[in-house]
C-alpha cells in the first residue's frame, strides 16, 4: 500500500457478518418448538400445523418477518433413524398459534386467560 493512499472500503464484507449477527439475535428468541405444542393435550397435530399456518399467514398479511418468530428446522430421531422437520417458536409466535387454534379445553383456557390479562404497551 502506498503513503496517503485512500483504501476502498468493501461492505460486501462486512454485511454477510451483520446479516448472521442479526438472524442469531432473532433466534435467541426462538425458545419454543412445535414439538413442545404436541403434549398439550386434546390438541390434534392437524389442529396445531393449521394454526401454524394461520399464524405465517397473519405475519406476511401485515408485512412481519415470519423467521423472526418461526423457523423451520430439522431433527434427527436416532432411535427409529429418521429425520423430521420442527419448526422452534418464539413467545408472540406461540401466542398467535394459541389464538388461532380452534379447539377449547382446560390448558388452552388457562392460557387464553392469561393471555388476556397481558398489559399492552402504548407506543407514541
């Protein structure tokens, strides 16, 4: 390099790096899976991937990033050897699947009721 020699300054670079930084700040916030969803009880898998669904549907109708609450990920069953997909949830996701879930019982009625009490914040 040569004295007073100005240096170009490649973004290309440096956006992969941000662009990962980013999609692992959002997946620390994907705690749930839909596995976990399959032991709530009286709640069929088709009633659960119908909500799934909805819910994708809900985020791109009002223009929100769906990975940023959904993504899809695939698990290795060693036990019968087979590989299956499952999608991890974050909190709002898990929220939205709630709301769009059809059926009615004693968890899910636990969790609409706490649902309800949850304080909005107002934003100016």
């Amino acid at each position: 390099m040569k004295r007073n020699q100005i240096e170009k300054y490649l973004q290309n670079k440096n956006q992969i790096a941000i662009s990962d930084f980013e999609e692992m700040v959002h997946d620390i916030h994907l705690i749930y899976s839909l596995n976990q969803l399959n032991y709530l009880r009286y709640i069929s898998d088709e009633i659960i991937i119908e909500a799934l669904q909805k819910s994708l549907l809900i985020c791109t109708l009002i223009g929100e990033n769906s990975k940023r609450h959904f993504k899809q990920i695939y698990v290795f069953d060693d036990s019968q050897r087979v590989m299956h997909i499952d999608w991890i949830i974050s909190k709002k996701g898990v929220h939205l699947m709630m709301l769009q879930m059809k059926t009615i019982d004693k968890s899910r009625a636990n969790w609409l009721w706490k649902m309800a009490d949850v304080q909005i914040h107002k934003t100016i």
